[in-house]
C-alpha cells in the first residue's frame, strides 16, 4: 500500500522577518496606551518628585537645588515626628483590631445562617460608601453632646461619654472604632479562602475528637495564613495611608492629637506651598511602608503555611 506524506514547507526567510515585525508594531501598538499612561502619569511624577525633594520650590517660583535640605529640615520638625508618632499609635491601635473583626466576621459569615447573602451585603457595603460621607456620619456619631454614640453610652449604660474629637486622648481611639466600618473588604477576602479550605480536614479533625476551638486553632487559621498575609500587607498600607477622615472631622485637632502624617503631608504641600518638603515626606513615607512591607514578607517564612509545601 503506497502512503503519502505531505511536507511542509517553511517560509522564506524575508517573509519571516516581514510577519515577525508587523506582530511587534501591533504588539507595541496596542500596549501603547499603558505605557505612555505610566510614563506620564506614573513613573513621571516619581521622578518629578525625587528631583523636587531636593529642592526649595512654592509652585510661584522656580525650584532651587539645595540637597538634602529638606530632609534635614523634617528631622529638625517636631511637627514631622508628630504626624509620624500620631500614625504609628494609630496603626498600631486599629490594624491588628481591624484584622481580628474581619477574621471574626467572616467566620461568622461562612455559616449556615438564614439570609446569610443579605448579611454579607450589609456587612460589606460601608467599606464602598464615600468617604467623606462616612467622614460625617461619624462626625455626627461622635458629637458629644447629642451624638448617637454618647446618647446610647447615657441611656443604656448610664454613662457620660467623653468628648471623642474634641478630647486629645480620645480622638485617636475614636477613629480606631470608627475604623471598624470598612472591615469588610477584608472580610469578604477572608471568606473566600474559608470557602478554599478542603472539608476533608474539618471531617478529618472531627473523626479524632477534635472540638470547635482546636479545629480554628489548628485547621482554619493555619490555611488563612496567605490571606491573612496579604490582608496586613494592604492593612499596613490603608493605616499609614490614613488622610481623609482626619481632614474632614478635626484637621488634625485637638492640640495636633490627630495629625495624621499624610494630613502633614497634604498640609505642607498645598496649604503652605512647601512642594519640596512635602516631596520628601512622600519618600519617607514610601520607604516607611516599603520596609515594614519586606520586613512582614521576610517574617512569613515562619507563620504563613501554603498547602502542599514541602519542608
């Protein structure tokens, strides 16, 4: 029985170099968008801003070059170490409360409960609601004189609040329970990898006796320790960043107790002109955040598990 074969037959070589060329011009034209939209509203502004923390420059006049100026400058403020104290008391306080509300939330959440797809939408719902909105809901919230919070405080528990915003050692507790408003975003991440988490384990735990306790303890929080990493990676970010709330309700009141370091920032920038200074706050603070980032990176390897790692 005679077989035919077919053979193909390569293209010549002018041909090749004529396709490959006309994929590379559609391929840059099409990634074009991006990349100038990087170069001009990214990657321009960076460098804009590394240049202008070396200098003196109000916008009005020409920026002068005076090196490190500016940065010796900030070391020399009380008002810088303010801002950074008054961030770092404030992080401290709302990011490892913010994480254990939305871990508890979502656990609560990824039970079998009547109307559970209304209870997530409630509970995720304020964490996409304006912020200056919610800026002055809580103002009102917080008011101590008919402010829903203080008025609940009175009647039910027959407790006179204190005066949150107005008193230097509660503003910042206030804004740490006003912080709770927006755990759900995280809530909703955390119960995806609830969702992610094999029942065999849970069926498993169960078999040899193990009670509710040692099956969180020992199941679930092991197996959310990649969510939970990436929730406080973004945490860390979201409570260095915070800006709006403390501009809109005390504009860093009372006596600089919620001088927030991004409000210092906004502050000097566009309130008093100082661009150069306010550039080189933005470079602290990018190198603030980009060490305590690699710094919780680095401390993963000991506390986050990822299933099928082998050791």
């Amino acid at each position: 029985m005679a077989t035919s074969t077919t053979s193909t037959t390569p293209l010549p070589a002018r041909r090749r170099s004529r396709l490959a060329r006309q994929e590379a011009i559609a391929f840059y034209l099409f990634v074009a968008p991006w990349i100038i939209g990087f170069l001009v509203f990214t990657a321009g502004p960076i460098v804009a801003s590394a240049y202008l923390s070396l200098t003196q420059y109000d916008i009005a006049n020409p920026p002068v070059f005076i090196g490190l100026g500016n940065y010796v400058a900030l070391a020399r403020d009380p008002l810088f170490w303010k801002s950074l104290s008054v961030t770092t008391s404030y992080a401290i306080l709302a990011l490892p409360l913010g994480l254990v509300a939305s871990i508890a939330l979502a656990l609560l959440l990824n039970l079998r409960l009547p109307g559970l797809s209304i209870w997530r939408t409630i509970y995720y719902l304020p964490s996409v609601t304006s912020g200056v909105a919610v800026a002055l809901l809580w103002q009102w919230i917080f008011q101590p004189t008919f402010g829903l919070l203080n008025v609940v405080l009175y009647q039910v528990f027959h407790v006179v609040g204190p005066q949150w915003l107005y008193d230097s050692n509660w503003v910042i507790p206030a804004f740490v329970i006003m912080s709770l408003w927006s755990v759900g975003g995280s809530m909703l991440i955390y119960l995806g990898g609830l969702q992610n988490i094999p029942t065999q384990l849970y069926e498993a735990a169960e078999i040899d006796g193990a009670g509710a306790w040692a099956r969180l303890w020992h199941i679930t929080l092991p197996m959310l320790t990649p969510v939970i990493l990436f929730n406080l990676i973004l945490g860390i970010i979201g409570v260095f960043s915070y800006f709006t709330n403390a501009y809109v309700m005390t504009q860093g009141g009372p006596n600089y107790a919620s001088y927030f370091y991004l409000l210092a920032l906004y502050q000097n920038a566009f309130e008093f002109l100082k661009m150069g200074v306010a550039s080189a706050q933005a470079w602290i603070f990018f190198v603030i955040v980009l060490v305590l980032t690699i710094i919780t990176l680095k401390s993963a390897n000991y506390w986050v598990y990822y299933e099928g790692k082998i050791e």
